[in-house]
C-alpha cells in the first residue's frame, strides 16, 4: 500500500554544532593579531655615554686605573691597546666574513676580560671608511653574549670602599675583587646548569675554567 | 508508469537536502594560525618600523628597544627622521653643512615637542635623549659618526644602534 512520504520513519540524524560563530570569532582574532605580529626580533646595541672627549680632571678612582681597553678598528688592522700606557695587547689583520678571523678576535676579547673582570668600558676608535655590518661584529664580540649576573658597578664600588677601609692596596682590591666576581659567575653558572637539569659532574665539570660573561658592555665611540 | 515515476522524483526533488560546507578542517588551519600568531603577539606599544630598502645588520644582541627618536639612513644615503624624509646626500654620501642644519633642526624640533608635552601633562614621559639608529648595514662608518655627532649636537647622547636577531 502506497504511504506519503511524511509519514515513513525518518532516521535520526545528529544535531550538528553549529561552527560559523566560532569562525567568525576566530577570523576577527586572526586579523587583530596579524596586525600586531612582530615576525622580525629586533634590539638594540647600547652606547649610553656619550662620544667620548678626554675628562677635564680625573677622579681619584680614575687615577687609580691602570687599564683601560682601547680598540682601534680600520680595513687593514684591528689594535686591543691599554690606553692608558699606550702598550699594543694584540695586533690582528682584517679579515673581515672569515670566521677565523672573527673567532681570533672572541678568544683575544676573552682572555682580556679574564685578566681584566672588573673593567666593562670599553673606547672604540673606528675608521671612517669601515663598513656598519664589520663594526656590529666587533661591538658583538666585545660584548658577548652570556648575560648571567655579575657584580654591578655600584656593588664594585661598595665593595672597593670596603676592602679601601679594611687599608688594602689598590692591587689587592682588583685581586680580591676578580676572585669575587669569579666567584659570582660561578655560582651564577652552577644554578643555570641546575635549571637545565644537568648532573652535578657536569655541573664540576663546566664550572672548573670559569670564563667571565657579559663583556664589555659599555661602549664608548671615540669622537 | 512514467507519471508516477515523475510523481515519486518530483517529491525527492522537493526534499532535496541543502549543501553544506565542511568546515572543521578550516577551522583546524585557523586554530594553528592563531596559536603561532598568539605565540608572536608583542604587548609592547613601541613598534619600530624600518623603512622598506634598509637592511640592518645582524646581531647577537637580546638588549630590548626603548622608545626613542628614530633616524633612519638607507644605502642610497636617504635620511629619514621619524618615517619623514629629511634629505638625500648626494655624490655618494658627501655631506653639506645645509643637510647638517636640516636634520638638527629636525631633532631638535622633536625634542622642544617632547619637552612642551611634558610641561602641559604630568603623565607625559619626558626627553629620555634616546635616539635609536636604524642604519643600512653597507653604509660606512663616516655616515654613522656623523648622524651621531648630529643628534649628540641636538642633545640626543642615548644612541641605540638597532639591529636584527641573527
């Protein structure tokens, strides 16, 4: 016998979710966000004071200095002096993309700060004919890369008042203070390694030659 | 025979579902695009925005920007301040005193604004002396000492020398 079609048994069908609210929420977030996306990271490189001039009188903290780095930078040579007694550290050829070159001039940086911990200023006299992209390698290696805590110059200060006051020889002091600072980097290191979850012989193992970070970070453009 | 097949369509016809657009797996893109966007969003206000033909050069660095005067310089020896073109140097980079005095009166134009907005509103942030140097990384270091010596000269002595994540 023939029926309407209404009245056949329909399936059951499921109720499906409904997604075009969802979509248009998730359209207008897109947009907003694209809109604000930074893809490129950028920063920056500091040289807080400014162009250097020679100082009318030095303090007496100054007078007390027996370096002071002074980089001289050109297209034939890159000179590491102590300003302060004119003695030539290191002398090296440009070589400008050679990653020799450039490792040659990390290792040079580092043994400087290793015999020197405390100092963090640094003079630049560039070339005017060197190319930005060479200068920006030199300031990248002058102030490395590893930004783990180390006494702050009002904490060297302190501390230097202190051991002045104790009656300690300026020898002494920078002595004492290099073992400190060391020491701080050391301990900096050790919890850094510990966040990374590494072994106590690693931690031995990688803390035995600390090397001081965070080099010479205040740069200083000779006028 | 013929009538009642086309009774029997007709009705099928009639009840004809509408077509309906799958959209689970768009919506699947969409979510992934907006959890790499969300992953890069910046909550910082301060953008800084580099005109199209720079090319900064790469760095170590992981200092973060301030906000600050932007002075941009292209290969093409193009000076630009604040996104406005201020002068072009001529005969590959040589500089005139006329191009000197349009730029520190630029500088000096912005930072007399800054100090007039300071004075009228006590929430306004004051003259920092920053200048962030947006500089083509071809450019030789003549054009950068003498940008700095300019805006030292107009009392901007905070240089920030902006480069790119390497």
């Amino acid at each position: 016998m023939y029926s309407l079609p209404s009245a056949r048994r329909k399936k059951p069908t499921a109720d499906k979710l409904n997604l075009t609210p969802i979509l248009d929420v998730v359209f207008v977030l897109i947009f907003f966000l694209l809109f604000s996306v930074q893809l490129l990271r950028i920063y920056e490189i500091g040289s807080d004071l400014p162009i250097y001039q020679e100082p009318a009188e030095s303090t007496p903290q100054q007078k007390k200095k027996k370096f002071e780095l002074k980089v001289y930078v050109s297209n034939k040579s890159i000179r590491f002096v102590n300003s302060l007694n004119r003695k030539v550290l290191e002398r090296f050829d440009t070589d400008w993309g050679n990653e020799e070159f450039e490792l040659q001039i990390e290792q040079k940086i580092q043994e400087i700060k290793n015999e020197h911990p405390t100092e963090r200023r640094v003079v630049i006299a560039t070339h005017k004919k060197v190319i930005y992209n060479n200068l920006v390698m030199i300031l990248d290696k002058l102030r490395g890369e590893d930004r783990i805590y180390e006494m702050g110059l009002a904490e060297q200060e302190k501390r230097r008042l202190e051991l002045e006051g104790e009656g300690k020889r300026a020898e002494e002091i920078d002595d004492i203070l290099n073992e400190e600072m060391l020491e701080q980097r050391r301990i900096g290191l050790i919890k850094k390694y510990k966040e990374q979850g590494k072994t106590d012989e690693e931690i031995l193992k990688l803390t035995t030659e600390v090397k001081i970070g965070n080099l010479f970070n205040q740069i200083i453009f000779e006028d | 025979m013929a009538n009642k097949r086309f009774i029997r369509n007709r009705t099928r016809r009639g009840n004809a579902e509408p077509f309906e657009l799958e959209m689970s797996s768009l919506l699947d893109i969409l979510v992934i695009l907006l959890v790499f966007l969300l992953k890069n969003y910046s909550v910082d206000e301060f953008a800084l925005k580099i005109n199209k033909g720079i090319s900064i050069p790469d760095s170590i660095s992981k200092t973060l920007t301030r906000k600050g005067v932007t002075i941009q310089m292209s290969k093409d020896f193009e000076v630009f301040i604040e996104e406005k073109l201020i002068t072009t140097l001529e005969n590959d980079g040589a500089w005139t005193d006329e191009q000197d005095v349009l730029i520190k009166n630029e500088l000096l134009a912005l930072k007399e604004n800054t100090e007039q907005i300071e004075m009228q509103s006590d929430k306004a942030s004051g003259f920092n002396g920053i200048i962030n140097l947006i500089m083509d990384r071809e450019l030789s270091y003549e054009h950068i000492d003498k940008i700095m010596d300019i805006s030292a000269d107009s009392g901007y002595e905070q240089f920030k020398f902006i480069v790119i994540e390497s």
